[in-house]
C-alpha cells in the first residue's frame, strides 16, 4: 500500500525546507526542469510519488492506494483487517496555502505530470483504490503534459 500526497503540498514546502538555496518556488522548478526527468539527479524527497509505486514499464505496482487525507478511519479498519496496529503519523507538516502563479503551476504539472494525473485518478475513486494494478500512467487522463 501507498498513501498519496496532492502533488503541490507534497513538493512546495518539503523543497523549500530542505533544499540550500532554494529560496523561491522558480529557483526550485529551474533546479527540477535542470534535471531533465532524471529523478536519479534528484533527493529521495522530492522525486515524483509515480516513481515509488510504479514499475520500470511504468505500470502501477502497488495495489492499494490511498490519499493522505483519507487516511482516518477506514484506512486503520483497513490495516487492523490485515493484522496491522495503528500507524502513527509521525512527520505531520501544516497545509501550507501556495500561491502559484499560473505559469508555476503549469511548470509544475509538466514536471510531476504523472503524480497529478494518479492524485485525480484516485481522489475520483473517492480516495482510496485498489483496482490501479498493472494500470499504465499514461493511461491516466492528464499524465505527462507535454513541455
């Protein structure tokens, strides 16, 4: 299982937290467009969530996906079925409102093409899913915006 993160609030305030001089959110998609999609070039963090749960074909490997915030309830019912004990979030960070400029939040998209489309796909799933097995993400609507 995985649990998803909405693409902007995953990336923004990590980066800008742990990143040296990276002081704003251009200098940060200029760092990420440098790196040409080669995530090897990138921190652990900051790498597309896709590129955790997918194989080399790119085709979702993980079967039970869920959103973070939908993680209360039925996702503890959910592990306490599987003989798990209740997971304590441990690195919780505030909901921090970006303000993207358009042009940013297209730069953004064409970067993490993928985590948008698969973040969509699973909130439309009402949050959590696991019927994506084997999916390919360019399957996905709006996977991988062209540049």
């Amino acid at each position: 299982m995985a649990i998803l993160r909405d693409p902007v609030d995953r990336i923004l305030p990590q980066a800008m937290q742990r990143m040296a001089g990276i002081k704003t959110i251009d200098a940060l998609l200029d760092f990420l467009e440098r790196a040409g999609g080669d995530w090897l070039k990138i921190d652990t963090f900051i790498r597309p969530q896709s590129w955790y749960v997918t194989d080399i074909k790119h085709h979702i490997r993980i079967r039970h996906l869920w959103l973070i915030e939908e993680t209360g309830k039925a996702m503890a019912a959910f592990l306490a079925g599987h003989g798990v004990p209740a997971v304590l979030h441990t690195n919780r960070t505030q909901r921090q409102n970006h303000m993207l400029t358009p042009g940013q939040q297209l730069r953004l998209e064409r970067i993490y093409g993928d985590d948008f489309a698969l973040y969509a796909r699973v909130k439309a799933l009402g949050g959590y899913t696991d019927g994506l097995w084997g999916t390919p993400l360019s399957a996905l609507p709006c996977a991988a915006i062209p540049a």
